[in-house]
C-alpha cells in the first residue's frame, strides 16, 4: 500500500479553497497547471511510499499513540506560494508548532514500525492545489492570487493514515484516488 500520514481540512475550508481556486483556474496560464480536486486537499504529515501490508497493524498502534500525545490545535489555510517552478500550494496558519509536532511523531511512529523513511527535513505546512506540466508556466500570478487567502480556524482533532491509489493505464488527466485507511483523535479530543 502506498501511504502516507495527513491533517484533512474540514468541508467547510475545503468549500472556501475551492471558491479561490475557481477563481485561480480562470487566469491565463491555468490551462497549463494539473490541478487538484478536493477530493485530494491534505495537509501531508509523513509520506511513507509503498508498505508491506504486514508492517500496518504496528503503524497503525504507533499512528495512535503519536496522536493521543498531541493536543487537538487550531489551523486555517493562509496564503500560499511554490515549491520551484512545479507546485503550487495554499499555506497554513494557527498551530504550525504543533502540527510540525505531530509531523514528526508520524514520522517516528513510521520508523519504529520499520518503514524505511526518506530523509528527514524540516516540516512545512502545505496542500499542494496545482502541479505544472513543464517548467515554463509562469506560478506567480497564482501565487500572488493565494497571498490573501484567509481561511476560517477550525480545530484539528484527529490524525488519518491515508492510501495513494496511483491511477490505473497512465491515462492523462487522472489523479491518485485516497482512501482513510485509519484515524485516530487527537489527546483530549472526543
């Protein structure tokens, strides 16, 4: 299984990004962006790749005691910007200390259960909203266009273990397919 370890946004921030991205799609230029869908919107924690089935019950228990250590805390999207000349994102604001936190301890939590993790690097809270097919496209406009994004606080209250189901045949245009796999509160969350 192809996981990873997520923040999911309420439907209410999603309805909110989704506003600013329709506006975002019908700037010149869009045409050249794959974008994402709702259905796709996550705040990535810990991308473990591929998993040995075998290996998920322990990830699941240690994806569990990682969230009942972590208070429940407050997020919003916040304006946004790039990673090179490929990815555009919608940033976050409010408990990033904390969501870099529990980051880390999904991170452990996937090392302990003996999934070989990528080299570790300093977390950044992002969802990622458009990749370019090429280098040329021009991301600024669509940065400048999420500077002033300012999303409704919500609380975070549980961590989700995610699958990537890759899209079958290479056909263009398709996006991976995710499913919850596992959830888990957050300490002091109901």
């Amino acid at each position: 299984m192809r996981l990873f370890a997520a923040v999911l946004p309420t439907r209410a921030a999603v309805d909110e990004l989704a506003v600013r991205i329709d506006r975002l799609r019908a700037l010149p230029g869009a045409g050249d962006l794959r974008w994402t869908g709702r259905a796709g919107w996550h705040f990535t924690l810990a991308f473990m790749g591929e998993v040995d089935d075998g290996l998920v019950p322990e990830l699941c228990t240690r994806l569990a005691r990682a969230a009942h250590r972590t208070a429940p805390f407050p997020l919003r999207l916040h304006g946004g910007g790039r990673f090179g000349r490929r990815v555009l994102w919608a940033g976050a604001a409010g408990g990033l200390d904390e969501m870099r936190l529990l980051a880390d301890r999904a991170d452990a939590a996937a090392r302990r259960a003996g999934i070989p993790m990528d080299e570790h690097r300093r977390y950044h809270a992002h969802l990622t909203v458009a990749r370019s097919r090429t280098d040329a496209t021009d991301l600024r406009p669509f940065v400048e266009g999420l500077q002033d994004l300012e999303g409704t606080r919500w609380n975070v209250a549980e961590l989700v273990l995610v699958r990537s189901n890759l899209p079958g045949g290479g056909a263009a245009g398709q996006a991976p397919r995710y499913e919850a796999v596992g959830s888990w509160p957050l300490g002091g969350a109901s």
